[in-house]
C-alpha cells in the first residue's frame, strides 16, 4: 500500500466544499482542514504509484476550488507505539 500526503491550496472562500470533493474522490482515505501556509491535507491511500498519479493529477487537482498542490510519498509508517518508544527517556 502507498501512503501519499497531499497539501492542497485552496479557495479560501470554498474550503469546506474542496475538502468533500476531495474526500469524495477514490483513493482519498481523509482530508483535514489545517493553519499554516497550506489549506488542507489529503491522505492518499493507493496499490501504485500510477495510482497516486490516477488520484492527484488526474482528479484531486481538478477539484474546482483547488489551487495548488504539493504531494510527499511516505516511506514507512510508525505506530504511535513506536513513536512514544523513540522518544522515551527510559524514566520508567
């Protein structure tokens, strides 16, 4: 399974309907409204990369209302186990 982050731009006037249009586009699993330089994120969940291209260039791109895309491919996921374990003092 591929993980891709989407950060997306958007109409500020129309946030809320970008943020279900995209949710509403296969392969979309969430889309959060977010502060900061960027609108929303868009967390793509796909089989392939040619999938990713599918669901970012071919749909969520063309969402009206969407001005700008910047998209990050993961490379692993950490439970959120694993992250209080890296960042443990080992105070137990």
């Amino acid at each position: 399974m591929i993980t891709a982050i989407v950060f997306v731009k958007a109409d500020v006037a129309r946030i809320p309907e970008v943020a279900q249009s995209i949710a509403a586009l296969e392969g979309v699993s969430e889309v959060y409204s977010v502060t900061g330089q960027i609108d929303l994120i868009a967390l793509v969940r796909v089989r392939s990369h040619d999938e990713v291209a599918e669901v970012v260039a071919d749909r969520l791109n063309k969402v009206s209302g969407v001005t700008e895309t910047e998209t990050h491919i993961a490379f692993r996921a950490y439970s959120q186990h694993d992250l209080e374990s890296a960042f443990s003092l080992g105070l137990d």
